[in-house]
C-alpha cells in the first residue's frame, strides 16, 4: 500500500512550490506544470570546466587617491580589505563590477595594495559552468574567470595577493529557469601559509551557484585555492574529469604558474 503524505506534508510542499513559483511569470509556471521534464535539472549534469587562461585577462585600475602616510603593517597578519561576499550572476543577468568589487589578502596595517611592490601582471583562468534538464538540453551555459593579482610584498618581504575577482564572460540561460552566481571569501580562509619572517598569503574563494525553475531549485558551491606565490587550484565542486591530475601535480609545483 503506498505510503500517504500527511496533511503537513502537503502543506510544506505546497508552500514551498508557490514560493519557487513566485519569481516566474505565469506563462512559466504553466509550462513546467504541463511539462515538468523540461524544468527540472539533471543534477547529474551539472559540471565546471577548465577552459584555460585568460588570453587578455582584465586588469583592476589603481585608486584614484593616494593612502597617503607611512604604513605600519604586521607581515604575518594576513587579511581581506576588499569585499567578503558580492554577488556575480543574479537573475541570469551579469552585476559584478570587477573595478571596484574584488577581495584581497594584505598585511594588517596596510591601507592600500598599491603600498606593496613587485606586482605580477593580473592572471585569469576561464571556466565553463554547464546544466542540462531532465531531457538531455542544456539549459545553463555560463563562462567566467578568476582574477587575480599576485606576488606583491612589503619592502621585499612576503607575497600577498589583490583584485581577487570573478567576471562573468558568457551567460545563456534557458526560457523558464533562473541563475545566480554569488561570490564568498569567509575571513577564516585567508591565511599565511608562509613563515613569520616571510609571509605568503593564501585564500578560498567560494562561488555559490543557484538554479531555479517554477517547480524545482538546485544549488551548490565550488572552491578555488590561491597563493600569494601565483599557486592557484579547484579544491572543491562538480568539476569535470581529469582535472584530478592537474590539481596533484600543481601541488606538486611541476605545472607552470
């Protein structure tokens, strides 16, 4: 005999499906009731990939304004100046504004990252983010980079990184479904992985991604590694095969940075 839902059951999951169907217009929501298929991910499909670097990576302007005095900085205290948490995607549409929203791993007393020295040129590297629905069609086709300024220190000591950043490059979303790509750099993840004498900064960046239909919600995270020293890696989330081998042997130090 199949087992019957209770009526608070019932109640939760109504809820929950007018309040996933609230965002969508009503031709959308008629649509996926009469064809849920066609608005439900395939979790299964869902995968980030490794296009590369970046052939022309974007480059973060310097400030306007001078910090102006004499910084005191506490080398092996390591920490974010920009932001923690900013929003990438939102509603299938690009929001971030790379000039001005990015996330840095500086010594504390530092006022400004142009007060260090040494910069390497900004480094991206592109990656895919595709979903297909429950027939097999790709309903998400989203490529970004990760930006990154590395290597700069404080009178020859330490390696700090600045202008840590994502940059949407290409968003196709399916008629009926929602993205949104939001960014996460918890103080917790920026450290020194260095010595006291001569700090290396180090920091995982989060991306937590959304994707939403009048009938169904899938989300999940992915997570980069990377160093003041230009060590950069996926630790974490549903990239593609092979990349496994990539990983070890950077770890390695064997990959060119």
């Amino acid at each position: 005999m199949p087992r019957m839902l209770s009526l608070a059951a019932v109640a939760v999951l109504s809820l929950n499906t007018m309040q996933a169907a609230a965002q969508f217009r009503p031709e959308e929501v008629r649509a996926a009731q009469k064809d849920p298929r066609q608005f439900t991910i395939d979790e299964k499909t869902i995968t980030f990939e490794n296009l590369g670097p970046t052939v022309s990576p974007s480059e973060i302007p310097p400030p306007q304004t001078d910090p102006g005095g004499d910084p005191f900085p506490v080398l092996d205290q390591i920490i974010n100046m920009g932001k923690k948490i900013w929003a990438i995607i939102e509603a299938n549409k690009p929001v971030v504004n790379i000039n001005t929203t990015y996330a840095t791993a500086l010594p504390e007393g530092i006022k400004s990252w142009n007060q260090l020295s040494g910069w390497k040129p900004p480094k991206g590297t592109v990656y895919g983010f595709y979903a297909k629905n429950a027939y097999g069609a790709t309903m998400i086709n989203v490529k970004y980079q990760v930006l990154r300024t590395y290597g700069g220190g404080y009178k020859g000591k330490g390696k700090y990184l600045t202008a840590v950043t994502i940059e949407p490059l290409l968003v196709e979303v399916g008629w009926g479904y929602k993205f949104d790509l939001t960014a996460q750099v918890p103080d917790t993840s920026v450290v020194n992985v260095g010595t006291s004498e001569d700090p290396v900064a180090a920091m995982m960046p989060t991306l937590k991604w959304r994707i939403s239909t009048a009938i169904k919600d899938a989300s999940g995270q992915s997570i980069y590694y990377l160093q003041g020293d230009g060590l950069f890696q996926e630790m974490g989330g549903p990239f593609k095969k092979g990349l496994e081998d990539d990983v070890a042997t950077a770890l390695q130090g064997t990959i060119p940075l």
